[in-house]
C-alpha cells in the first residue's frame, strides 16, 4: 500500500539553536512533469541549510516531494517554489536548493536557489 501524497511540510522544534549547524538532505528521486510535453522530468534534489527554531521533518519532506510528480513544472519555477515552501515552514538562518535534473534532449540542467 502505497503513502498518500501531500504537500504539507512539517517541523520540530531545533534541538540546538543557538548553535550554528548545517543541515543537508538529497533527494534523488524527484520528478515533475514537463509543462509543455506532459513528459517526467526526474531530478535529484539537493537542500542545504542552517536552521533557526525549527527543523524540517524528513517524511514530510518526502511526501511534499512526491506530490509534484503529477504537476507540469519547469525547472527553474519548482525549484524556486521548493524553496519558498521550506522558508516558509521553517524559517531558516540560510538555505540552499538545487535542482539538478537529468539531460533530457541533450540539455542538463541545474538551477540553484539561495535565501536569504
């Protein structure tokens, strides 16, 4: 049986904020679907990020992810949107996303967003 898919992230308390930590996560199975040919766009996600009060929860991560693969995405929206949705469940003190994605039509692309 398989998880449903969600968009919701979630959070916990930083067990340690008032030290200056990074976090890393990578995510080598996202896919979205191309806006214009409807086709899978496969990815591997890579976040980075010094967290403030709160942590993200690594399921919900997981969850919040597979809910783009049945959306049309470019890639330069649904990284920048990535980010946007974790700033706002988390409220890092800086954070990385990079979307590297597969060479489809000979191209690779790889689009990375910062805050602040």
């Amino acid at each position: 049986m398989s998880e449903p898919r969600t968009a919701s992230l979630e959070s916990f308390a930083n067990p340690r904020p008032g030290r200056s930590y990074e976090i890393r996560f990578e995510c080598p199975e996202f896919t979205c679907l191309c806006p214009v040919t409807g086709q899978p766009d496969f990815a591997t996600i890579r976040v980075r990020y010094t967290p403030g009060e709160r942590c993200v929860e690594l399921k919900s991560l997981k969850l919040y992810l597979w809910s783009y693969r049945d959306r049309g995405a470019f890639h330069e929206a649904v990284t920048n949107q990535i980010l946007d949705d974790l700033v706002a469940a988390v409220a890092p003190l800086r954070m990385t996303v990079e979307g590297d994605f597969y060479v489809r039509g000979g191209i690779r692309t790889v689009v990375e967003v910062q805050h602040p």
